[in-house]
C-alpha cells in the first residue's frame, strides 16, 4: 500500500492526466500510481512526465539500450513496479535474467552503458575522465548528456517509487531477485 495516498485519476488537472494518458500509451509509464501520489504537486508531476516522455519518446538513445540501462538501475532501486515493467520488447527475459556490463552477449556501447548505469548508482564519486573517455569511444557529447540525465531520472523515479510505495502488490507479477547487484 503506498506511503501517500494516490489522487484518483479523475480528480487530477486535465494537462497531467492527458501527459499521463501519453505516457501509458506510449510505454513510458508502466502504472499511473506513482503519479498520482506526485499528482498533490501537478506543476511538478506534469514537469516530470514531460522529461520522461522526452527522453524516452524523443531520445538520441535507442529503445533497447535505455530498456537495459532502465533495468539494470531497477535491480539498484529495487523498485517492484520498474522491476516488474518492461517497455521494450527488444530485451529478452534471458538477457534481462543476466544483466551485467561485463556480459559479451551485449554490444560494447551497451556495455559502456550499463557500466556507466553501475556507476552512477553506487561509485559516483568514480565517474571520472576515464569513464568520459570511454563512453567518448561509443556516444555522441549529446548522446552522453541524454545517458546522464536519462540514468538520474531512472534512479531518483526508481528510488522515489520505493521509498513511497508507489506500487499496488495486486497489479504487479512477482519478482525474481530482491537483492540488488552486487
């Protein structure tokens, strides 16, 4: 049960419920309840689903890529609902079930990215020149930006999901593997 109640869906501002019906439609968006529970702060949820609908549904990044960074951070937040979620149905459950930067079933960009992901969410204070200068050998400068920002807005909505309870347990499967990575 979630640590703020939801809003009902009817009973929030017609500009965030149209940029949630977007979102769903477009896979952005898995479940609505965490947005509801954001939806106390209209101005500040419907901001949020912007930004995830642009980098998700205007991104540089492919879909398969951000689907595995997308998870990998998952297994960091261990939120059930970005768990549970899949939005691309370019990643398979075998490779979701050994999702590791140092896997060769991965290309190196997806490597450098999930490496990155891995950085991001437990040694940033080790994001240093030579992770720029690696990530510079498979991304664009813009591409690299859109990594950041897409990797931030998947751990803080990740983290913010859990710590709320942002999931209703009758929606979702279960979910295999509730220690983080090591």
């Amino acid at each position: 049960m979630p640590a703020i109640s939801p809003l009902p869906l009817d009973a929030l501002p017609s500009a965030l419920r149209e940029e949630i019906d977007g979102r769903v439609a477009a896979r952005t968006l898995s479940s609505t309840l965490p947005v509801q529970i954001w939806a106390r702060r209209p101005e500040a949820a419907t901001a949020w689903v912007r930004l995830l609908a642009a980098l998700n549904e205007g991104a540089l990044l492919d879909e398969r890529l951000r689907e595995l960074v997308r998870l990998r951070i998952a297994a960091f937040t261990r939120c059930r609902t970005c768990r549970a979620a899949r939005k691309s149905d370019t990643v398979s459950e075998d490779e979701i079930a050994c999702l590791s930067p140092d896997d060769q079933q991965f290309t190196p960009r997806e490597r450098a990215a999930l490496r990155y992901a891995d950085l991001f969410c437990v040694d940033w204070l080790g994001v240093d020149d030579a992770t720029y200068a690696g990530l510079a050998e498979h991304f664009t400068v813009e591409e690299i930006v859109e990594l950041q920002m897409f990797t931030a807005m998947m751990l803080a909505g990740g983290r913010l999901a859990f710590v709320q309870r942002g999931w209703a347990d009758d929606e979702l499967p279960p979910v295999l593997g509730d220690e983080p990575p090591a």
